[in-house]
C-alpha cells in the first residue's frame, strides 16, 4: 500500500511538469524546506519562525540579494499551515512574494507521507528610473511597470526513521521574466524540485547527513546541490557541498536549545559560503553569503522530526 502509494504520488508530480516556472536560489534549502516544498510545512513544530538573507556575487554591482520570512506550525497532528514572505532585488528588478501553505500527514507502520499545497502572488516591478537611456527622454524610460502574478504549488515528503524523501512544484503558473522596453512580459517555464536526506550514525557523538536537491526546468540543463555535513552531538554542524553549475558551498550551523517549563524552544544559525569556479579557477564575480536564522517552539508532549532534519 505505501509503496504504491509514493509510486502514484511521484507518477502524478512527474506527469504535470510542463506547467511550472522560476524559483528563487538558495543554498540551505534543507534548513527551511518550506521554500521549495509546501508538503514540509510543519515539520519545525508547533511555531517557528525563519529568517534567511542570501547576497550573491559580492564583486558585482547591483547583483541579486534576496530577503525570506517563513512562518510555519502545526493546527494539530494531522494539519500544518505556513507563510513565506520574499523580497527578491536585481538591479532595477524587484520580486514580491507571499504565499500560505497548507498541509495534511498521512501516518502508516513504519513512515509519514505529508502532502501539501500553497497558494499566493508574485508581484514583479521594473524601476526603470535607475536605468540609463541612450536617448534622454526615450518614452520606453521612466515610467516603471508592476505586474501581479498568481501562483499555486503542490508538493509531498515521505519520512521514514533516518530517511526524508521530497517531491515538489512550487510554481505552477508562469513567471514575469523578460524586460523589454520597460514592460515585464510573461514567460513560463517547467520546475521540478526533488530533495532526500539521510542520517548515518558514526558513533555516540557523531553523525553524517549526506543530502541532494535536484531542480529541473524545462530548456535548461538540470541543477544539483550534493552536500555532506558532519553533525557534532546534533547540535553543530558544518559541511560541505557542491552545485553543478560548478560552484562550491560551505557552511555551518548551531542549534541552541532554550530552557522552558512548558515549551520545548530551539534556536538555529546557520551560514554559507558560496565559491563559483571556472576553468579550475575561482571566478571574479565574488563570493557569495547566506544567513540563516530560526527560532522553534513546540509542546514537550508532541512527537517533532529528530532535530538532525530540521
């Protein structure tokens, strides 16, 4: 039954993957799945809140800075909601995006199937007034353009004792991509997260979780994070990860549990350090940063995900 059940579940995701779009880059995605996986809200607690702050390519002006709020917690121990909030900039380029998740937990013998979906809007503006025209007082200059854009995803993640399996479609509408003469003109393309985890005990002190993120857009070549991090009495981390578009990523974290009489409260920063590489040499664009920061609160009665996941 759970076997063909996941089977059904990755059938219908691969099946409806002409439809989907553009999503932001991140590199500690499995420290807040909820980015790129609606099906994973919930599994942080009763309330936790997430900040993330990710400034690329040091080197270069106006390159990409992206700001995230996530909020996310569980109704009860089938249902889970949450809200992501994003600010995206490049250059005179800005993303808006809000969305609410909501999801269910399936529980069977020996693993825990959530499935999700989220729904919300992508508001994308043009400041043209940043640009310089070749012509001063070009008509296609100096009056901006924002657009609204929809959105809806769908997404699910299996659970099993030391595994996490995810399959998502954040982006299930079209995303305003082209800039031309000052107008933002839609231009979808296909998207396909897949995301696993696994924990493998080394002794009584150590573990290793060796982790993958596969995104898939249709015209593009697919995308790959592959990331090891060793885990110190589960409560610090560091790691090591590599990106196929050659680009190497460090990182670290810290749980830091918080003492209460009714709440069991955990505290998490983390921080990465991207390097791209090209031709065997590091690329002048410059490094590029991403802080994480996280604060969870749940019932000392209710049954969490081990902290390694979250």
């Amino acid at each position: 039954m759970l076997h063909r059940l996941i089977i059904i579940i990755v059938f219908t995701f691969v099946s409806i993957s002409n439809i989907a779009a553009q999503r932001q880059l991140y590199s500690q995605y499995l420290f807040n799945k909820t980015l790129i996986n609606p099906g994973s809200t919930g599994d942080k607690g009763e309330l936790n809140a997430t900040v993330v702050h990710r400034s690329q390519w040091q080197k270069i002006e106006n390159a990409p800075k992206t700001t995230t709020l996530a909020l996310e917690g569980r109704i009860n121990e089938k249902v889970s909601v949450g809200a992501n909030l994003v600010r995206e900039s490049i250059g005179p380029y800005n993303i808006y995006q809000i969305d609410g998740a909501y999801a269910y937990r399936l529980k069977f013998n020996k693993a825990t199937i959530n499935v999700g979906v989220s729904a919300g809007a992508y508001i994308f503006s043009l400041s043209d007034n940043d640009l310089d025209a070749f012509q001063n007082g070009d008509p296609a200059f100096g009056h901006g353009d924002r657009n609204i854009q929809p959105n809806f995803g769908l997404g699910t993640q299996v659970v099993l004792k030391n595994t996490v399996v995810g399959f998502s479609m954040p982006y299930l509408t079209g995303v305003f991509s082209n800039i031309n003469n000052g107008t933002i003109s839609l231009n979808p393309n296909n998207h396909l997260y897949l995301h696993a985890e696994h924990i493998i005990k080394v002794n009584s002190f150590l573990e290793v979780k060796p982790a993958t993120v596969l995104k898939i857009i249709k015209g593009a070549p697919a995308n790959v994070d592959f990331n090891v991090h060793a885990i110190l009495f589960e409560n610090y981390w560091a790691g090591l990860g590599y990106r196929t578009d050659n680009s190497w990523i460090f990182s670290s974290r810290v749980l830091i549990p918080i003492k209460s009489t009714q709440f069991n409260k955990t505290a998490s920063i983390g921080y990465s350090f991207d390097l791209g590489r090209n031709n065997n040499r590091i690329m002048n664009t410059g490094s590029t940063h991403e802080i994480n920061l996280s604060i969870g609160i749940w019932k000392k009665t209710q049954k969490l995900l081990s902290p390694r996941f979250l």
